[in-house]
C-alpha cells in the first residue's frame, strides 16, 4: 500500500527507479507552463469515467491538490508560469485527447516508478511539442489494462519534436506492451533512442514505429534495437515502420525474427536517410528470419532520382512467393548496378497495381537476370505505368533489355510510361503484349501515353497484336517522341482507335519513318493531332495516303491541326482528295506535300513547245563524272494532279552538256510546260537507278529564253 493525498491506493509492485529522477521524488512529474493568467490545464484520460480502475491525486505545483480522480480534471492557474504537476496511484492520460493544453507540458522530469502504476500509456505524450524528457526512472507498466488501446504503446512519443534522447533501455515489464504503432513517430529531432533488450513477443505490431523518426536531424537518430522478437505480429508488422526516418551510424537493428506468416511491407523503407550505412546495402536485411513479404509496394523506394543513399542491394532469403505488388519497390535506386539474387523474383501471387517497379533504377545493368516466367506471371496485374522509366541511363551504351518472353501483360489497364527515357542495348519485343484492358485513359494520360518516350535502343515495336482497347485507349500523346524507334506497326485490325483523341507527339523528335495504322481504322474522336511527326519523323506515303482517306472518311471535327512534318501524298488520287476535304472542313495540315514520284518510265521525251529556258550543265564529280551515260531529266505536275511529267530530258555527258526545258505555249488551252517562276524536280537515271538530284547554284524558277547553270550539287536514291 501507498498513501496518496486523502486516499489509499493500491499498488501491485513497488520498485526503485534507474536512478529514480531525483532522489527523493517518488511521483509522476511533469512540468506545465502557463503563459496568461487565470490558464487552465487539463489532463484527459482518455477513459470513461472509472474505467480501468484509474484513480490518482494531483498536487498542481501552486498549493492545490485534488485526490481520488477517477476522470478527467481541469485546473486553472492563476498566474502564469511553470509548475510541478505530482501524480501518484492509478494513472492514465491521452494528450491526443487534449489537443489544446498538450503543449503546455514543457518538461518530463520523473515516472514515478514507486508511486504511480499506469492503466495505461495509449498516446500519454501525443505531439507534447514543447515536452523535454529528463526522467531517468521507468514507469511502472506490470499492471496495464486490457481492454481497448490500454495496454499499448501507440503513439506514445509520436511528435515529440522537444525531446532530443531517449534510453528506454531499462524498461520494466515492456513486454506487456501489444502493439507499438507510431510509437516514435514524427520525433523530428531525436538523435538518441535505445531499445536494446525490449520484448516485443507479445507484440502484434510495429508498423509506423520510427516513421519519419528524426527527420530534422542530418545524420539520424542512433537507434539501438537488435534481436526483436515479432513473430507473434500480425502481417501488418513492418508497414511504415522506417518510412522517412533517419537514421545514424552505429544504429543496430540486427537479428529481428518476423511472424511466420506473411508480412505487408507497405512503405516500410521508403525514402530512409541518414548516415546509416545498412541504407547503402540492405545488408542487415540479411540477419533477418522469415522474410515473407505479401507486398512490397514503395518497400525500398528512395528518396530521388539521383539518391546515392543505396549502391547494392539482394533478394537473399526472401520468399517471394505470396507478394502481390512489387509496385514503386525499387524505384529511385539510381546508384545500384545490380540487385543480387534477382533470378529469385517471384509473380506466382502477382495481382493488381504493379508500377514503377525498376523507375529510376539509373544504373541498374542485371535486368535481364529477371526469368521470363516473372514477367509471364504477370498475368493479374492490373497497372504497369512506368515500370522502367529512367532505366540505365548512367551506363555508357546502355543495360541488357529483360525478356518479355511470351508475357502479354493482358489484365494491365495502363502502359503509361514503361520504357520511358530507358537506354537499352538492344530492342525489346513487345508484339505479345496484350492491350485490350486498358480502360480510364485521358487525352494527357493512361493507355500508352509516353510509353517509349526518349528511349534509346529500341529500334522497332510491333503493336500489330495489342488489341488496343477502345474503352480507355484515348491518347498516344508522347508513345514515341524523342525515341530511337524507327518503325512502328499498329496496322492489326484487332487495334481499336475509335475512341482515340490525341495524336499530338506522338513521334515528335523520333527516328520514326514508318508508322502503320490498320486499313480500316476509325479515327472519329480525334481533335488534336499538332507535331503528330516533327524533326526527321514521319510515315511513308503509303501510310499517310491510309491515314489521309480513314481521317477523312471517319472524322468530322475541325480545328484540327495534323502535324505530319515531311509526310508525303500521293497525288491526283484518293488520298489528295481527302486531304482537301479535310481542309475544306476547317482543319490545318503541316505535311511534305505530293510525294515525289519519278519512275525510270518517266523520262521520255519531253513535248516541244517551242518555248525553252536553256541550261548548262558542268558539275563535274556531282554529275557529270559519275553519271556519265545516263539521263538528267526535270519534272514537274503541269496537269496539277499530283503526276509528275517530264519537261526537260538530257544524255550526261562526262563534259559539260546543255539540256532545253520546256516552258508553256500559251496557244494550246493545256499546259504543257512551265511557267514563269515554276520549279522542276531534277532528276537521274542511272543504271536503272532514279536519283533525286539537288542542283547548285539552286534552280530559281523557270524564266522563257533564259539561261541558268548547274556546277554542283547533291544525289540520293529516290
């Protein structure tokens, strides 16, 4: 027995403190400052009123005392300052009850281990801001509670910004504690915290324990808690746990043994800091038992793109076996070369959200150690965004490509940025991706928004069998801009394009001359199509012929402005005359204009219309020299049809030579040469060969009786 203030009350053990604070104190005290007169103070026990057998008395430090409390009480101190607040029997507050007085407790001076039994410490210091901690005893914990949030830890010490160290080192009875969530959240500046020789056996968890520990600290908080026993946790053990937390060198989270079953590793590391070097390898991960994860969505995640924090990294005696997401898990590791054991990866349980897995993981070289049987696991998972952005773009030549296998990806509902910015040694095939689940997309998102955007190695994609999927396939803003793509093949029928409406980008920047869409693509929701192609990119003219007659023939809109770059048309065809309508209907087209189309059948003999423009010809090794025995010819749409005809036809001689081109005789109703001001295509057939021929000086225009010469100039294969 203990005699209180008025009263007696019973305790279960009396027992000296680690040097019991001061040496006579023997209560609970804590210190309350007041900055007005007439200020009250509450403390909240966060109970019913008599629940748990709380019963205590209170001297306020000002010559007032209270005794066998049962309930919440208020004092109000008449003048403004700092006040011993003494507490003995049987105890309990919760100052997440009591978010107005909470920032009076300025200081923690003693526990009371002799005169003050706790009912329970369930957010007692919730962000207590101000509190210091100079208690150097233990509070007497042997007789918590059961019932409810009693006997845990919970937010005990979470946002305590004050308190700068803890040594909980000689704890008694802390096994009676069954679940420590948040315990140490949010003390943003503790630099100290020791744990060693804590029992968390009867613990179901720890998740959120050191979330955001120290984070106003540079090097960490020196955290001391090796040989946990959490293998009566329940699978929510590890969420959060570190998440945001620093770290010091020197800290020992060593030897922890996990439940048996499966753990939910949900944020567990992300963005850790500090000067701890088991951020740099994981490695104390390996003196760890029962590494079962059910996920690790953002498990590793670090803190940037260019986060230097971790350099190596192993799967090592993981069991990977029931995870369901590996969504963000390793993103932002940009200084790991290579993750070990990643032979071992598992998408047996694979379901769901799966993104960004490899995102920024900049010098990652070992992709390709991934089976095929992960990526063909993949199966369920409804969402691949991202999954590797930023890949090896540290590594001069790029990283080894993983193998797809036959996976087909056919339940994921965005391929948003999957190789985006990825440097790659070689192409990837993806011709067995299956897209027909895609759903959700915007005009700025989803689907295959910047799916290879910037990327370097992969040279040609094979979308003839993705069954892009009408519901949700609505942009390809960005699928291919900046890229190293080449050809693109989106020509399967089974590609649905009718609720597309964006093709603004798309291949913007890329070395893209090829790009098919099916012959009876519908492509009635389109409204935006500017730098569709620009830089060197664009579609052959078969293609854009098909993409001019389907536009045409399946869209309506207007306003609409098609950036096709130096896409040409065929002329005088079907495909010339969609694209006037198209214009007619009030959109703007920036292509190349008629396809440039000269065969060796095309160069006859031009009709002499008794007006001519003489040339001389002396190019010498541009012409003369190396075409020796062929034609020069120049062409020209006299009929405005898009067919070129021949207006002037010479033999190149190895010496300079003249030719007659033909301008218009204004007596025949047809035109049949040039006019003033008209520029032929200049052209060569050689050895079956049609050259297009750039002269130098360049070919002004056509002037009657007029005289121009070519000295040198430039040929390429038409």
């Amino acid at each position: 027995m203990i005699l209180g203030l008025g009263n007696t009350i019973p305790i279960n053990s009396v027992r000296q403190g680690l040097g019991g604070g001061s040496v006579s104190e023997t209560k609970f005290v804590m210190e309350v400052t007041t900055t007005t007169a007439n200020e009250n103070f509450k403390i909240d026990t966060g109970l019913n009123s008599g629940a748990a057998s709380v019963n205590f008395n209170v001297d306020w430090g000002d010559g007032n005392t209270d005794s066998n409390v049962i309930f919440d009480i208020t004092h109000t101190y008449a003048v403004a300052g700092s006040y011993d607040v003494k507490i003995d029997g049987r105890f309990a507050m919760n100052s997440q009850m009591n978010q107005t007085h909470r920032n009076k407790i300025t200081k923690l001076k003693n526990w009371g281990t002799a005169d003050c039994e706790f009912a329970a410490m369930y957010r007692m210091f919730y962000e207590c801001q101000n509190m210091a901690y100079e208690a150097t005893d233990y509070p007497n914990i042997s007789n918590l509670d059961s019932s409810g949030n009693n006997p845990t830890a919970t937010e005990l010490f979470r946002g305590c910004d004050n308190i700068t160290s803890l040594d909980l080192s000689g704890w008694q009875d802390n096994a009676n504690f069954t679940r420590h969530t948040s315990m140490f959240r949010e003390a943003l500046n503790l630099e100290t915290l020791n744990l060693s020789g804590w029992d968390f056996s009867n613990s179901t968890t720890i998740n959120s324990m050191f979330a955001q520990l120290a984070a106003n600290v540079t090097n960490g908080c020196l955290l001391t808690m090796p040989n946990a026993d959490l293998t009566n946790c329940l699978t929510n053990v590890l969420n959060q746990t570190f998440s945001i937390a620093r770290l010091a060198s020197g800290s020992n989270i060593n030897n922890w043994t996990l439940p048996t079953i499966g753990q939910e590793w949900f944020n567990t590391f992300y963005q850790t800091r500090g000067t701890y070097a088991g951020w740099s390898d994981f490695s104390f991960l390996q003196t760890w038992t029962n590494k079962k994860p059910t996920t690790l969505y953002r498990a590793f995640t670090r803190a940037s793109s260019t986060d230097s924090t971790t350099t190596a990294f192993s799967l090592a005696g993981f069991d990977l076996s029931a995870c369901t997401s590996y969504r963000d898990t390793f993103q932002n590791m940009a200084s790991v070369s290579t993750i070990t054991d990643l032979k071992n990866i598992d998408s047996t349980s694979v379901t769901g959200h799966n993104a960004n897995i490899f995102s920024g993981c900049r010098s990652l070289t070992n992709l390709d150690d991934i089976p095929t049987s992960f990526w063909q696991g993949f199966g369920s998972a409804t969402n691949i965004r991202g999954m590797f952005l930023n890949v090896g773009i540290n590594v001069a030549g790029g990283v080894n490509p993983p193998n797809f296998g036959t996976a087909t990806f056919g339940s994921s509902q965005n391929f948003q940025q999957m190789f985006q910015n990825v440097r790659f040694n070689a192409t990837v095939d993806t011709s067995n991706f299956d897209m027909s689940s895609i759903i959700g997309g915007s005009a700025n998102g989803g689907g295959i928004y910047g799916m290879f955007w910037l990327s370097d190695g992969i040279t040609s994609v094979d979308g003839s069998g993705w069954n892009l999927s009408a519901n949700g396939f609505k942009t390809t803003r960005g699928a291919f801009r900046d890229s190293e793509v080449t050809s693109v093949d989106l020509s399967g029928t089974g590609n649905d394009f009718s609720n597309l409406t964006t093709l603004s980008d798309t291949a913007r920047g890329s070395l893209v001359t090829s790009f098919a869409f099916p012959s009876n693509v519908d492509f009635s929701s389109v409204t935006a199509a500017s730098n569709f192609f620009l830089g060197s990119s664009k579609m052959t003219t078969a293609q854009y012929d098909n993409f001019l007659i389907r536009m045409d023939a399946t869209n309506t809109n207007s306003s609409i402005t098609f950036g096709m770059n130096t896409s040409t048309y065929t002329g005088g065809g079907a495909a010339a005359t969609a694209r006037a309508n198209i214009i007619a209907a009030g959109n703007t087209i920036i292509d190349g204009g008629i396809a440039i189309v000269i065969t060796p059948a095309m160069f006859t003999t031009p009709t002499n219309t008794g007006v001519t423009m003489t040339g001389l010809v002396n190019a010498g090794a541009a012409l003369n020299t190396p075409y020796a025995g062929g034609q020069l010819g120049l062409f020209y749409d006299l009929s405005g049809t898009g067919t070129l005809e021949c207006v002037a036809l010479s033999s190149i001689t190895s010496s300079a030579f003249t030719l007659a081109l033909f301008g218009d005789d204004a007596a025949t109703p047809a035109k049949d040469g040039l006019d003033p001001g008209d520029v032929p295509y200049f052209a060569i057939l050689d050895g079956g060969i049609v050259y297009l021929f750039t002269p130098s000086p360049a070919f002004s225009g056509y002037v009657t009786n007029g005289i121009f010469s070519i000295t040198n100039g430039t040929s390429s294969p038409l």
